[in-house]
C-alpha cells in the first residue's frame, strides 16, 4: 500500500520535489501540498495536467496552518519539507508538529531531487529569495551566448498565474 504523504511547501521546491520524485512513484500517494510564504496560493490545485495520470483532479494546496488536523483526518503517514528561507530552528519546530500529529518528517537530499545532466551545468544559488539570482542567471546566459554556448536555463514551477500556461 502507497505512502500517504503531504508535500509541505511555498509553490516551488515543492512542486519540483513533487515531479522528480514523487509523480510517478507507486510507493507514495501524494494527498495534498501545503502552502505557506506565497499569499493566496493555498485553495488552488496543483493541476491535472501536471500532476499526471495517478492524480486525475490534480493535488489540492491547503494552508500549513492546517497540518496538524491534515496529518489526523487524512492519515498522512509522512510530510515531507520543501521550502527554504527559513532558519533550523523552525525546521526542527516543523518537524515537532509533524511528528506529535503522529506522521514521519522527511526532506529530501540531492540524489532525489537533482535533475542529471549529461553537459555541463552552472548553477546559480542563494540562500534567500529576492538575493538576485534571476538577474545573476540571465547576465551569465548572456556571457555564455556571446562566447557561442548553447545555453538553456531550468527552474523549478512557480505558482504565478496559471500553473499549466
């Protein structure tokens, strides 16, 4: 029987830890993503079309306010933590509620989540959001294209408007 899990999140990491590993894996059932740190994202649904075919009405996104009562009333038996910004202390907070409400805390490392690669990549990091890594990644495509690269630049889903368009 399939894992019930809950992908905790901020409409990001966790979509992308969603579609590298968890999609189309038979041992997990994803129930929901909660949302927090994106305003109004929670109430929406990761969409069909993206979710795939075991998740035919597509995955709700509730509020993390909620986790405690999700993990209770839809026997999650694992959340899994996906967003970033946030200092160890509240990590660990997290993971206390996670596992007083009786599920097991997960996060994911790089040998689940990195996308492989047969050329070379350039990876544009930062600890922070707003710390211009958008900007730092579009002046290194530049560099690269002016010195005859092919380039290509990947980045997790964002939960702006329309999450299929």
């Amino acid at each position: 029987m399939a894992q019930r899990i809950i992908i905790m999140g901020a409409a990001g990491r966790d979509f992308h830890n969603f579609n590298v590993y968890f999609r189309d894996n038979p041992a997990y059932e994803v129930v929901a993503f909660t949302a927090t740190q994106i305003p109004y994202i929670e109430n929406r649904r990761y969409p069909a079309e993206l979710a795939g075919p075991r998740y035919p009405a597509g995955i709700p996104i509730l509020a993390e306010s909620e986790l405690e009562r999700l993990v209770r009333d839809e026997r999650i038996d694992t959340a899994v933590f996906s967003y970033s910004d946030v200092t160890y202390d509240h990590v660990m907070h997290v993971s206390a509620r996670v596992m007083a409400a009786g599920a097991n805390f997960m996060l994911l490392g790089p040998q689940q989540t990195m996308l492989p690669s047969t050329k070379p990549v350039v990876a544009i990091c930062a600890s922070r959001t707003g710390a211009g890594k958008s900007q730092t990644s579009r002046a290194v495509v530049r560099v690269l294209r002016e010195l005859g690269q092919r380039v290509v630049s990947v980045r997790h889903p964002m939960p702006y408007g329309n999450l299929v368009a």
